[in-house]
C-alpha cells in the first residue's frame, strides 16, 4: 500500500533543501517517531516513510502521522527486511525528484527511533558540498551518533594497515575521513547511489551498512563524519557494560539478529573486496561475538543454536531471511 500525501502551506519545495529522507519502521514507538518527524519537517524536502510489516494498530498509526506531515507513505505487507525497505524508499525518493525535476538530489537514510539535531541535515549537506569542492570523491558523509539511553558520542571507523581504530571528532576537526557509517543518518547524493547500487537485500538486516560501505570504498569513494552534526539514536536491544580492558558499552541483540550477524559476515568476507584490515577485523569480531554473546549471555543455547546456523548458511551462501520454525 503507497500513500501520497501532497505538500501544502507556504513554504515550496524548491526553497528547501533537495534531500529526501527516507525512514524505516517495523512497530515503532510512536512518540519517537512523531518527534523524528517534527525534527525533519524543517531539514527536508519530503519524508518518505517505509513500513516494514508493523502490526496492523501500529500501520494505522503510522498512516496518521504520515498524513499529518505530509508524508509518502509505503505499506508492506510483511517484514522483507531493513534493506529491501531502504531499496524502497530510495525508488520513492528517486520518483519524487524525478517528478519535481531536481538536480543533484540527496537521500537521508533513517532508522524510526533516530531523532536529528537541529541543523543536521544542512551541516551533512553543507560538508558534502565542500568536500566535493575541494575536488574529494565523497560517497556519503554522517553524523556523530549519540546513544539515548547512555548519551555516549559513538566513534567513526577507521581502517589502519592490519585494524581497524575508532576515533572521535577533535575540536577542530569538520569533517573526518573514516571507512564506515551506520545506515541511519547517513545522507548520499543520488548519482553515487545510482553508480554504486542500493542495499543487499539478500542480507536482510545486519552488514548492510557495511556491504555498502565496502562496495563504495571498493569503488573509490570516500566517507566522511561530520564532526557538527549529531544524531540520536539506539544500538541493540539493550546496552550491558562490561570490562575487556576497560569499560566497554556492548549492544545487546536478539538471538534471530546472532543468526543473521554470523551469517552477514561471512556472506560479505566472501562477495566484498575490503582491505586485509577489514578481513582480520571481522574474523575477530565474529570469533569474539560467538564466544561473548553465545557463552556469556542468555539465552545461551538458543544464540549458539542461531549462531551456528549462521554459519552454515554463511559457508553455503545462503542469504535472505531465515525462516524460523
């Protein structure tokens, strides 16, 4: 189901900026949600909204708030996962601009419980168009991300010769050069999508972000943080602190998500080409999650079982979603 809802009032379209927002939801908090929205209304061009198979309450809701700020929104029937609604509403976004006759549009990729700060998407703007000035191949630029529940900044990515570091944003750093951006927040130009292609559906949710990171970089783009602007958002279902050398906060997912990280990564260690730092790095990182999460938190049985499985179907190329009996 795709409803339009047309923009009205005072202000058009062409004296806003030509990003295009694009949102997921699978049974959102609706408050959340609602406050998301009021922040974009003065960031962007259009919100378009891509339901991902919420229950049938929640849907109706989202078509309320949709049409009260006036946004497109597209009903799916099931849940096809995060990247096959991003695919979605990236053709809605595309749609739009071709409708309005834009040129050099962006798309503003969201999660639904990320909230942007005032001026965000014109700092993301106003940084990619300096960099691509200052003749840089930009991919896609993205905020400094700030965890609801902790009020942690998170870090930005950034590949060495054998590791991966992360690294915050100094005082007088605008734009840090990095090698990965999670999916929500992150703002690219439409002919970089159109060169580089949308999201892995058959990954369905979990390294999607990677994947397109990686495939970028392997195309010679560029990705940058944006010391300026901020995002609010959550990682995981839950946040634990725990001690590995020093206080570390861990994200805590789901037994389905183990499944689909195990799998995920080893579906891109064999399809991407990435820097060895890249492979170390996520050899280690799924040993140490398999060993982290799968002894040491519960349900512990049901993660190994999923995390098993993963792999399985990770060595046998197996993608898509995972049929749970």
């Amino acid at each position: 189901m795709k409803l339009v809802f047309s923009v009205s009032g005072d202000i058009s379209d062409m004296e806003r900026p030509h990003v295009v927002a694009v949102i997921v939801t699978f049974n959102p908090d609706m408050p959340t949600l609602q406050t998301m929205l009021e922040s974009l209304q003065a960031q962007v061009a259009r919100t378009v909204i891509v339901d991902n198979g919420s229950a049938a309450h929640i849907t109706a809701q989202i078509e309320q708030l949709a049409r009260r700020h006036e946004c497109v929104l597209e009903a799916l029937e099931a849940n096809l996962g995060i990247a096959a609604a991003q695919n979605r509403g990236l053709a809605a976004a595309t749609q739009i601009e071709i409708d309005r006759v834009a040129h050099g549009h962006y798309v503003l990729f969201l999660d639904h419980d990320s909230i942007p700060a005032s001026g965000m998407v014109e700092k993301l703007v106003a940084a990619d168009v300096k960099l691509r000035q200052e003749n840089v191949h930009v991919g896609a630029v993205g905020p400094v991300v700030v965890d609801r529940r902790t009020g942690t900044h998170g870090r930005f990515v950034r590949a060495g010769r054998l590791w991966l570091s992360r690294v915050q944003c100094a005082d007088s750093c605008s734009e840090l050069a990095v090698d990965f951006l999670i999916s929500s927040g992150t703002l690219v130009r439409g002919d970089v999508l159109q060169e580089i292609g949308g999201m892995n559906e058959g990954l369905f949710i979990d390294h999607v972000d990677t994947d397109w990171c990686l495939r970028a970089m392997a195309a010679k783009y560029r990705l940058f943080g944006v010391c300026g602007a901020q995002l609010t958002h959550s990682l995981g279902d839950e946040v634990v602190r725990v001690w590995l050398g020093r206080w570390r906060e861990v994200f805590v997912h789901s037994p389905i998500r183990d499944y689909y990280m195990c799998r995920n990564t080893l579906l891109i260690l064999k399809n991407i080409r990435m820097p060895l730092a890249w492979r170390l790095f996520l050899v280690m990182r799924l040993i140490g999650s398999i060993a982290f999460f799968g002894l040491g938190m519960a349900p512990r049985w049901t993660r190994l079982r999923r995390m098993f499985q993963g792999l399985i179907d990770g060595v046998h190329g197996r993608s898509g979603v995972l049929n749970v009996s």
